[in-house]
C-alpha cells in the first residue's frame, strides 16, 4: 500500500472504520481522512482535515501531504451526515467525484485510486438477465437516485483513467452492504416492524459483510499479490441469494403485500416522515432483485469473502434482535406445516394403490 493514503468519506461510519483498519498495516506511514462534517467517531492516529471534496481545496490538501493512494468512499446513496438536504449527497457523489478526480489528475505523486460504487449500476428492469457480470450492460440506464450518481461517477473514473494511464485505478461495484453496523437505506427497511413488499414479486438479493468491504478496500489499495490484479472493475458480493421472503422469516418481520401504485405512495410517506429513504431505486429493487457474477473478484482480484449472502444476513439479523415474529416460532409452524403435508402424502399414495386393487 502506498505510503500516504487519503481516504474520503471518513465521518460516516464505513469511512471511519476503514481509516482505523489501514492504520494497522505497516506498509502505511499516514493516514489523511477527509470529510466535510467531523466525525461521531474515533480515527484513531489519522490526520483529520476537514474540507469539502466539492471545492478546490481538496488539490491543496493532495499536494501538501504528497498522498499517494486515494480511496474514495464518499459515493454513498445514504442520508448526509449530520443533517441536511438529499441534494448534498448528489453533489458530493457527482461534483465531489469530479473535483476528486481533477485534483488526482494534476498530482504528481498519486499512484493508485480505489473507487467505492455499486452494484445498482446494472439498473433494476423486467427484462433484466439473471445475473450481471461486469461487462453486461443495464437494459435501462438509472433514471435517477444513488444507481444513476454511480453510473455516473464511473463514466468520470473511466475517463480519468484514460487521462492518467500511469495510476492504477479500481473499481469495486458492492452489493448490498450489511452488518451489525450497517445504516443503509436498506437495513433501515429490514428494520421496520411490517417490511411493505410488491405484491406478486419475491426479488433475489445479494449481500456483502462491511468486514468483508474492509477486507477488499484494503486489497485494493495496495500493490497487488503475485497471479493478482486490483486494477479495473469488479463485482463484490458473498456467495449465494436470498428471496425476500426468506429474509422476512429471518428477521421474523411480516410483510405486507401492496400493489406498486400503493407502495409507492407509502414509500414516499416514509420517506417525508423520515422513517426510512424508501426511494424509487429501492422499490425497483425489492421488484425484480439483483444478483451478480463474482468469478472475477476470486479469479483476477484474488478476494475471497469470509461471509456469505446467508452468514451476512444472519449476523445483521442478530444486530437487530427479533421482530413482530420470533424466527424460532415461525420455523417451527412451518416445519409443523411441512410435516403434516409429508404425512398426508403417504396416506393418499396407499389410498390411490387400495383403489386400484379393487
């Protein structure tokens, strides 16, 4: 890793832990972290240095520290720290990004740039394939919201890429974040007491262990392993899916079937409230869901998670305790249920078998 690692985003809660995680590596020798609101948190021995990505003086704050490597977590879908309008976080992910990316380019001592986006790039449509590799192009673009912010900061990535083909530049597209810290739009839903679901639809869902997000940050911040490459753009998420329903039964929190219409007029009830960020992109993803392919974090990037989709959600379900519908209780009606069906199902074979011998 290099030497002087600058590390934006760091009052939110991932920032922060992530700034206190690359202290220990002895490779390290600063660690500068950036922010426009100080921090609820500990940095640990970082030099914290407030300024806004969204100004110039974030090129001042490159060259007076000679950073190295950038790791930038300030894209985020996520309420503004401390208060304030939702049009901040769009400035801060697009002009902030571009800011960034500006003050990279004309330094001459940066060497490397981790990205921190989304898997909510490849968009949430019917028509959609089963699973997204990196290269599979979205059947309709992200309208708006924290998909389309990401899809477009990546657009400026790549372009700063093709300026400065002497920086290694990595772009990790994280699914959907969760743990016993995680305060996203999406953990704030599992959260609720009654989950409002679209009728009809039981999308499959991807999630990635925050451990595990640290764990491949730091990854790709430095220089890569021998057979490896952390440069370029890949998929992160732990093995295997989740139907919605089944995290419902997890949390042991009902659902409540609405037609879209309805739903979205209650998502946007929740969201004036300030109960929960229920947002457009949200909804379309609790419709048809999103899976991704991972072959190439394990095979180029070199990352194996330690959670998967399951263990992730298990240990977020655990930080939230139970619901309306203890899990235990629920699980044991259901097997009840498949046992009665299993009983029932030899009795009507013999009956069908007695029938036709007389």
């Amino acid at each position: 890793m290099g030497k002087v690692v600058l590390v934006t985003g760091a009052a939110r809660q991932l920032g922060g832990r992530f700034v206190r995680r690359i202290q220990r590596d002895p490779e390290v020798e600063r660690v500068i972290a950036v922010d426009a609101a100080t921090p609820p948190h500990r940095l640990g021995s970082a030099e914290f240095v407030r300024t806004d990505i969204r100004q110039s003086s974030i090129a001042r704050v490159l060259a007076e520290h000679a950073v190295d490597t950038v790791v930038h977590l300030a894209v985020t879908g996520g309420r503004p720290v401390g208060g304030g309008a939702h049009s901040a976080v769009k400035e801060t992910n697009v002009i902030g990004t571009m800011q960034l990316l500006g003050a990279c380019q004309k330094s001459p001592t940066v060497r490397r740039l981790v990205v921190k986006s989304s898997t909510s790039v490849y968009g949430g449509a019917p028509r959609d394939p089963a699973v997204f590799t990196e290269t599979t192009p979205p059947k309709s673009l992200p309208s708006g919201g924290f998909a389309k912010d990401a899809a477009e900061v990546e657009g400026y990535v790549r372009g700063f890429a093709r300026r400065r083909p002497d920086v290694a530049v990595c772009v990790l597209r994280f699914a959907n974040i969760l743990g016993p810290f995680a305060d996203s739009a999406l953990a704030e839903y599992f959260s609720m007491p009654v989950m409002p679901t679209v009728l009809g639809y039981d999308p499959r869902l991807q999630f990635v262990h925050e451990d595990d997000v640290l764990e491949v940050l730091r990854l790709a911040a430095q220089e890569p392993r021998r057979g490896t490459l952390n440069s370029g753009t890949f998929n992160i998420a732990g093995d295997g899916v989740l139907l919605l329903s089944q995290c419902s039964r997890r949390l042991g929190r009902p659902t409540l079937p609405l037609l879209l219409p309805a739903l979205t007029w209650v998502g946007s009830a929740l969201r004036a409230v300030g109960i929960t960020d229920f947002s457009p992109e949200q909804m379309r993803l609790l419709t048809h869901g999103r899976v991704v392919e991972t072959k190439q974090m394990r095979e180029v990037l070199g990352f194996e998670p330690l959670y998967t989709t399951t263990e992730t959600f298990a240990d977020f379900a655990r930080s939230r305790g139970n619901g309306l519908l203890p899990p235990e209780r629920v699980g044991r009606a259901v097997d009840r249920v498949a046992a009665m069906l299993d009983a029932d199902g030899p009795r009507d074979d013999v009956d069908t078998v007695e029938g036709a011998k007389r």
